[in-house]
C-alpha cells in the first residue's frame, strides 16, 4: 500500500461500515472506488451502463484514486454489490431506521411528510442540521416531499403512487452468479448545529441516516423474496416504524361508522373494491404482516423465535384524522418543549401517555396487535400519526385518492422519527420533562 493509500484509514474514517444498499459490513479500505475515463464502461455486477469498479494502487495528491486509465476517481462504492455509498458514511456511523406495514398503509405519504417536518424542525427547534447526504440518491423522496408540499397549484388534487415490488426504487445486481433487486437507501447527514448545546462534540455527535420506502407486498407472510432480500434492513434497524392502518380493521371501521367521512372507513363492496385504484375498504391482518416481519428480523439476527429484538418498535397508528374521535383527549401539539435555556426536548412523559391511550384503544378494538407488538419488544410505543391530517378524496377522473396540498396539516408525523434519535444516539436530542 503506498503513503497516499493509508490516508484510506486515517482515523476519521470508521473501522467498519455498513453498506446501505446490501448490508454488507466491510472495512473502508476495502472499497472499490468508481472509475470515470470514458473507456471504463462496464461493471461485472452493474451491468454494462455503469462505471467499472477498481480496487485501487494510485492516488493523486488529494487522496483521489487513479483509476486504470489514470481518470481521477472520487466516489467509492461497496465491494459486495458495487452500489455507491456517500463519502460521509465512512466517517460517520449509520443508523438505519426501517418503516413496515401493509400495503395502503400509509408507508409512503408518512415517509414523505416525516421528512419535510424533519427538515423544519430539527434546525429550528432543536439545533440540529438535517440534509440529503446525496441528492440524487434521495430524488424520489424529494420528488414525493414536493408532490405533497410545494406544488404549484395546492388547490389540485395530488397523490402518491402506489409503491411497486419491482422498478425505479430498486438497483439491479448481480451478486453471487444470482441477480437481485436491492431497494434504494435514502440517505441524510444529521448533526449539531453552532447553536446546539454539544456543537463542540459535533464531529463525534453527527450521524448517516437511512431508510428505505418498500411496498407493502414485501411484508406479507410468503412474500417472494427470490427478487432480493428487499426488507433486509430489518435485521439492521435501531427503530421500526410499523405503520398500523384502523382503515383495514373491520372493528375499527365499525368503531369510526358514523363518526368519520374518509373514504377508507367506508365498507366497499367486493365489487367496488377491485375496480377501485383507490383500495377503499381493503382489509388486511395487520398483526401477521408484523409477526412475519420480525421473524426475518430475528433470523437476520440470529435470535430464537421467542427472544426480543435489539432496536425499539413504534407502532404507528395512522391516518390519525380518520380515527381522532375515538380518541378525543389527546393533545395534538407536537410533544415538544422548553427544557432550559435555549434547549427543546422531547417531552417524554407526554409521549408515554399518548402511547398508554392509544395502546388501551388499541386493547379494545385489535387486541392481537398489542400482544403481537408487546412478544417483540421491550420497549414498544404506540404513538397516532397523520401524514396528511385530512381525508383524501376520490379525484373524478382517476379513481384515485387524493389531497389538496393547500389542505396538508401533517399531525406528529416527524415524533417517530425524533423520538428513535433520541433513544439510539447520544446527545443529539434531549428525552426530558419540561421546565
Ligand atoms: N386519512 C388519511 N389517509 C391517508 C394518510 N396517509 C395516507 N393516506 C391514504 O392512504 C393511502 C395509502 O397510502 P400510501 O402511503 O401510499 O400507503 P403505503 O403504505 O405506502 O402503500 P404501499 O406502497 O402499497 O405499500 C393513500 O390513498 C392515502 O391517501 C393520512 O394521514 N390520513
Ligand atoms: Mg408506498
Ligand atoms: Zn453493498
């Protein structure tokens, strides 16, 4: 290894680090870096679009790989899947967080607007700065976050599509003499601003975050998972997000009957339901979807089928606006507060009992689904969210669901997401009760 190639492990970057789209764990200087002379197309694993991957010899003053053709490589990339990973993850320590859940369940718009109430809050209320690590890794994010947040005309119906099993979400790779789709990461920089009580330790402090948006099909018990291991961020997660729907429990349908005018609450007709994009009515044994979630989390992880997973499970209970009735005592400002000078925290004590009621309605309605949450973890906390904070609405022409930007009020949607940093890092956000 010649002087420049030590620079390769130079103590900023970590011992080992995860790759975010296969979960491979390696150390840094066994990276491949990304060639980029123009006669270097093609890649064993990638296919013949991408760029070669090399194990690098020479290096150029600023550290940069030379690749065989002497182009100057700057961007590395995992050296089991050849898919590329942000500089930033070799220095900083990933968390993973993974969101689960039935197919309509609301993965996909809660994704959405967790990320833009993120962005608004950590740097505001908690001095925390929260950025894509990689723009163009994290397009059909932002594509979903301006879709639902910052379109030209809010006052038009807009909606998410229905997240596929297969397509744009995916890398294709061929590992092993097998080719497998492996879900895009999406990947943010999380870390103190000057103004955060820590900034000093920011370096030490600042963390990659990842996390994926899967269809609901990828859940199901029996799903086919010969495309790829696509939900085996599981076995690597700090924080589950299981995103629970009362929209597709027939108890809680009938709970809400009379109460609530969303669509999803409505009984459909068999007939009304295969016809209709907008999956009215649909119903689905939530508490399966989760049970068989875990089980691939505990292989992953090599755990017994009865012991208790290392990360933290939220039950998210969504479309909170569908169901708020049931539940009319709870506070719906955001769960933060003063906890000194110049310092917001979560307020856990609120948390804790919002997530006390909610498990008791929960109790009297799906019984299953707390016994199934609670056999899993430790720590379970069952917390309502809505991504939208109004019903969608059938657009005439499509069929489809849809919601007026103009009408969008996210409801706790960014609290799961606060609530895992906190309790899976350090100093980063305060737990404490308000002063
Ligand atoms: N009332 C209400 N409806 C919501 C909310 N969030 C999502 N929905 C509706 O729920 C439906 C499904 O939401 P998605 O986010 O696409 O669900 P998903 O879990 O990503 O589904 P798959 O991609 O199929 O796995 C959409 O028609 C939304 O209009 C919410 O906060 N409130
Ligand atoms: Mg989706
Ligand atoms: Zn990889």
């Amino acid at each position: 290894m010649n002087e420049n190639a030590t620079s390769l492990v130079a103590p900023s970057l970590l011992r080992e680090i995860v790759c975010p789209h296969c979960w491979h764990r390696f150390e840094p200087d066994n990276a491949v870096w990304i060639a980029t002379h123009g006669d270097l197309y093609g890649d064993d694993k990638l296919g013949d679009d991408a760029m070669r991957r090399f194990l690098p010899t020479r290096f150029n003053v600023d550290g940069d790989a030379l690749d065989p053709k002497g182009g100057v490589a700057t961007a590395t990339a995992c050296p089991r899947c050849h898919l590329r990973i942000p500089r930033r993850q070799f220095e900083l320590p990933t968390l993973i967080f993974s969101i689960l859940g039935a197919p309509g369940s609301g993965k996909s718009y809660l994704l959405a607007s967790m990320l833009w109430q993120t962005r608004q809050i950590l740097p505001t209320q908690f001095h925390l700065s929260f950025a894509d690590s990689d723009a163009t890794m994290n397009a059909r994010l932002i594509e979903y976050e301006e879709r639902q947040f910052l379109a030209n005309d809010p006052d038009r119906l807009t909606w998410l599509a229905k997240t596929e099993e297969q397509g744009d979400l995916y890398d294709r790779v061929r590992i092993d003499e097998r080719t497998i789709n492996l879900p895009k990461p999406f990947l943010f920089n999380i870390g103190p601003t000057s103004q955060h009580p820590h900034a000093d330790r920011a370096s030490g402090l600042s963390r990659v975050l990842c996390l994926y948006d899967n269809a609901g099909e990828s859940f199901l018990p029996g799903a086919d998972e010969t495309l790829g291991p696509v939900t085996g961020h599981l076995g690597q997660s700090e924080a589950l997000f299981f995103c629970f729907d009362p929209t597709q429990d027939p108890r809680f349908r009938s709970a809400c009957s009379g109460l609530s005018s969303d669509p999803q609450m409505v009984q459909a007709r068999t007939s009304d339901r295969e016809s209709s994009p907008g999956r009215t009515g649909a119903t689905s044994r939530q508490d399966t979807i989760l049970t068989e979630a875990i089980s691939r989390v505990r292989r992953g992880a090599g755990l017994r089928e009865d012991q208790k997973i290392r990360g933290m499970l939220l039950v998210l209970v969504t479309k909170w606006d569908a169901w708020e009735y049931l539940l009319p005592g709870i506070d719906p400002h955001p769960p933060y507060a003063s906890i000194g000078p110049g310092r917001m925290g979560i307020d856990e004590a609120r948390i804790k009992s919002v997530s006390d009621a909610v498990q008791s309605l929960l109790q009297r309605t799906c019984a299953e689904m707390v016994s199934a949450a609670q056999a899993i973890s430790d720590t379970v906390l069952f917390m309502p969210v809505s991504a939208t904070g109004v019903s969608p609405e059938v657009d005439p022409e499509s069929g489809q669901l849809g919601v007026r930007p103009r009408d969008l009020r996210p409801r706790w949607a960014e609290v799961p997401m606060l609530m895992a940093i906190a309790r899976r890092t350090r100093g980063l956000i305060d737990l404490g009760k308000p002063k």
